[in-house]
C-alpha cells in the first residue's frame, strides 16, 4: 500500500517496525507524535523515545 498521502512530512523516522511508519517516504504518518525520555537527565540522543511507537500486527 502507498502511504505518500498520509506521510506527514514534517515528522521524518526510519523506525520501519513502527504500525505508523511509511516506508516509501520515511516519514511518520500521524499528524503529531510524543517524544518523551525514559531517563531522570537525558544527555544523549540515546536517551530520548517515541512514545507513539506502536509494534505492528
Ligand atoms: S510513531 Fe514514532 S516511531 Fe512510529 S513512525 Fe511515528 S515517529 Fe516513527
């Protein structure tokens, strides 16, 4: 399925196991994301999460 229509360009992602990435554009396809941290004093990238990330079926 192409999913250039619902590819928001303005949240780029290369999570391709994510149920909301478009593989054909690298792209999220939600209209807004929440990005959060699973550390007490992120200091890396590392440190930081997508927290709309849902596993695919
Ligand atoms: S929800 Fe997060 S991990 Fe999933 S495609 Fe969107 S930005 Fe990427």
């Amino acid at each position: 399925m192409d999913c250039r229509d619902k590819a928001n360009k303005s949240i780029g992602c290369t999570v391709s196991q994510c149920r909301h990435h478009c593989n054909v554009s690298n792209n999220c396809t939600l209209d807004k994301i929440e990005v959060g941290t699973h550390e007490s004093n992120p200091t890396k990238v590392e440190c930081t999460d997508c927290e709309s990330f849902m596993p695919k079926d």
